[in-house]
C-alpha cells in the first residue's frame, strides 16, 4: 500500500549542509522559543521531507536539523512497518490543497492580481515559491521572534543556498500577535488595502487563538467581504482533535461550514483529508486513518468500532463580496 511512496531505503533524505550560524540560530529557536513559535519549523520540516511532492527549496533551511532528524526517522519508521498513513502526509496535503485553492482564488479575480494575507505565516515561502503570485501583494504576519527570524536564517543562508528570488510583486513582513487588537490596524499601516481584492490564509493558525481572538479574526475577514471581492482558505480543527494539545490549541469548530456563512461568508466548502480535492495520491491505503473518519458522519464524536475520538481537520474555503456572491 502506498505504492507510489518513496520505500524507507529511498525517502529523500535532507540533503543541505547548515553553516555554524544557521545551526546557532536554530539552537536558538531550541532553546528560547516556546512550541507554538517552533511549530513553524515543524511544518517546514514537512515540507522539506515531502519534497517529492511539494516544491519548497527553502523548507530545509527554515525547519532546522532537529526537526528534520526527528520526522525522517519517524517516516523511515512508518515506510518500513507499511504504516497505513505516513508521518507528514497532513502537512504535505495541506499545503497542497493551499496552494491548488490560492492559486484558483487568484484566478478568479480575472488578473491583476490580488492582495494576499498569511496570519500565522511562520516559515511559509509562497512569496518565493507560486508563479500564481506574482502579481500580487503578500503580507505575512507573525510573532516578532519568528518574522524576525526568518529575515536573519535567509541572511545568513546566503552563499549556503542560491539567493532565493522572489516571486510576488511585494513581500511585507508583520511582526505583531494577531490576539492584539490593534494587528488589522498594523496590516493597515503595513499597505493593505481593503478594496483591494483579498485571499486570506490561515494555515495552521486558527486553533492556537482563544476562542473569543479566532471568532475576532473571522470576524474582521469576514467584514472585509462586505468591501471587497474575499477569500478565505483555512483548516479548523473539531473538538476531538484540540485535545491532542490543551496547553496550545484552544479554537475549534465541528461546524465551520455552519460558522462562517453565519459571520457573513457567502460560499463556504469543506473537505476532509482523503476527499477527491484533498487526497493527491498520497493516500492509498483504503484502512488509513483519514479514510475512516471520512467514512463517518460528522455528528460522531468517537469512533463505533473502537471507541477512539475522531480527530478531523477540516480544510475550508470561503468567499464573499460585496454584492454577495
Ligand atoms: C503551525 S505554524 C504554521 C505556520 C505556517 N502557516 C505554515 O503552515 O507553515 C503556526 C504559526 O502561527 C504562529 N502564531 C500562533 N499564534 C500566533 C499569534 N497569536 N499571533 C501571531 N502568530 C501566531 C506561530 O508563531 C507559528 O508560526
């Protein structure tokens, strides 16, 4: 099963060589950053490690040697027990299905371009990485650490790696915690500009917010649609899958198919990893765990044939626009 994975002998190993001051830095994120910071890095690393599929040649760079260590020796381990689901895949469908629904949310502005968002952004590189953006205007936001921090590993990476090029039109960085009320108000100052057409992104982002900052945050999104032609690509966890983490995740929503036309969002579409749009050929175990969930109504919350809760992530995306389409 998974037949068309790389076995444990060919997964694509990491194949970059850090300099001292990019293994400094990364010490330092080790060190002194808290988890919800180093989970930019942790997704990196799944891009790094999935490289076969998703292309993010800065993916090394900005997950560190630890991070990469620890998923490969996980994947190596799931490849030779023909684990069912590889460790990894979410994030490697994930960013696919992110990157397949931005571009067709650019393209449907009808070009030109477009203003996109990225809260949470972490070590995200779309800005260097999607033909799709360039012409259009990025802006990241994220904790000062991390923004700052990925400005210093890109600095410090040059002459380890080709100078990355960028892509997008422009690129500007937000250092501000999006649980501030004033970050819509730096996106302001930063060039946003709400009648610009919008893509928002929020991957990975939403479920560390308190309950009350997430609904703040779609609530200004949504607000936005009322301006401008507006999209949103998001991915909720349900109630069952918070709990993996009560210290760092806090936001769910088992109906955010329900929640956003309610804030205001005309044209709402889930999936569930393993669907037609959200499987990629990444998934071919029929008994994976994705495949069993999907199986399920949404309403379950614990599995009928052994009692295990049903962790789902739900990859949404949603619109609106001034006239209400
Ligand atoms: C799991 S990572 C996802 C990063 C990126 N979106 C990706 O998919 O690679 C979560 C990111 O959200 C950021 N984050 C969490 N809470 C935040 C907050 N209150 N304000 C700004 N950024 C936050 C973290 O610093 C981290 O970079």
């Amino acid at each position: 099963m998974n037949g068309s994975l790389p076995d444990h002998h060919n997964w694509p190993q990491p194949v970059l060589s850090y300099s001292e001051a990019v293994r400094e830095l990364h010490a330092t994120i080790e060190s002194e950053w808290d988890s919800v910071k180093q989970s930019a890095c942790q997704t990196a690393a799944g891009r790094a490690l999935w490289n076969h599929v998703v292309n993010d040649p800065l993916a090394e760079l900005f997950a560190g040697e630890t991070y990469l260590k620890n998923l490969y020796d996980k994947i190596k381990k799931d490849r030779l027990n023909n684990a069912p689901e590889v460790s990894g895949v979410i994030l490697a469908v994930r960013t696919l299905w992110f990157d397949s629904k931005l571009e067709l949310a650019v393209e449907s502005f009808g070009g030109g371009g477009a203003q996109v968002v990225l809260l949470g952004a972490g070590m995200d590189t779309r800005a260097y990485r999607l033909e799709c953006l360039k012409e259009s205007d990025v802006y990241e936001i994220d904790f000062p650490e991390v923004m700052q921090m990925k400005h210093t590993l890109l600095q410090a990476a040059i002459g380890l790696i080709n100078e990355p090029t960028m892509i997008a039109k422009s690129l500007r960085r937000i250092a501000v915690d999006i649980r501030d009320d004033d970050w819509f108000k730096k996106l302001m100052e930063s060039g946003f500009i709400p009648e610009k057409n919008t893509v928002w992104i929020l991957e990975g982002i939403i479920y560390y917010l308190p309950h009350s900052q997430a609904m703040g945050v779609l609530k200004i999104i949504a607000d936005n649609c009322r301006i401008t032609h507006t999209v949103l690509l998001a991915d909720f966890m349900n109630k069952q899958s918070t709990a993996l983490s009560a210290t760092n995740y806090h936001f769910y929503s088992d109906w955010p198919d329900q929640l956003l036309p309610s804030l205001g969002f005309s044209d709402v579409k889930l999936s569930q990893i393993g669907d037609p749009d959200a499987d990629y050929g990444l998934l071919h175990d029929p008994h994976n765990l994705f495949n069993r969930l999907r199986g399920l109504p949404r309403s379950i919350q614990n599995h009928p044939d052994d009692g295990t809760p049903c962790r789902r992530l739900y990859l949404v995306q949603a619109s609106g626009s001034p006239n209400g389409s």
